[in-house]
C-alpha cells in the first residue's frame, strides 16, 4: 500500500479512490444485530444456541440505530458523490424498521383488538 492509497485520516482508500460512509457501515451492522438478535433470543429460549436469552433486548435500541444512522448517511452520501455505501445505509434503514416491526407488531395486534371490541360493544 502506497502513501497515496490513504487518506488525510488514514483512511484506507479503494483503488477507484472512493471511500465507504462509515455511518453506512454502521447502520448494515446494527440492522443486521436488530434482527439477528431476536432469533437468536428465541434459540437460546430452546437451549439451541449458548446465548443469553437476554441477547433480544438489544434489537430495539440497535433498530433504531439503524434507522437513525441509514437515514443520516443517505443523507451524506447525497452531498458527497465520492463516498459510496448508498446501498449499506438503505439495508441498514430496512432490517430497522422490519426488527421494529417484528417487536411492535405482536404488542400492538392484541391491544387493537381489546380496543376494537370495546368500541364494538
């Protein structure tokens, strides 16, 4: 690697010498923990896997990073036609908002029905 592959950070460089957003990098990675993290709670529930069931309590704060920083590094990514990780931050941004919806989904169903019968009866 030469002197000229890096940048005035020290960030590593691609050969096409674009770099990735790291707030894209990011959001893939805490889109990817938002919905690996329930599953894997619930095999740990079945004694499956070694993880802590706890392990699922971090899927809603990691989809909202998710969410949170998809959404910013699109932002940047728009202003800065150099980086490229257009594609990392629109993953992370989706398995946030699926992870939120896995979690929201199953709490708010029961609640609309005991709401809707009332208004019913």
């Amino acid at each position: 690697m030469t002197e000229q592959d890096r940048t005035a950070n020290g960030a590593v460089m691609s050969p096409t010498g674009e770099r990735t957003s790291r707030m894209a990098v990011l959001s893939g990675g805490f889109g990817l923990v938002a919905v690996v993290a329930p599953l894997l709670s619930l095999l740990s529930a079945m004694y499956v896997t070694g993880f802590p069931p706890q392990i699922g309590l971090v899927a809603i704060p990691s989809a909202v990073a998710g969410i949170v920083l998809g959404v910013l590094a699109r932002r940047q990514l728009l202003r800065d036609a150099s980086r490229t990780g257009t594609g990392l931050a629109l993953a992370g941004t989706i398995l946030g908002v699926v992870a939120l919806l896995m979690h929201l989904l199953p709490m708010a169903l029961p609640a609309s029905l005991v709401f809707a019968f009332r208004a019913g009866g």
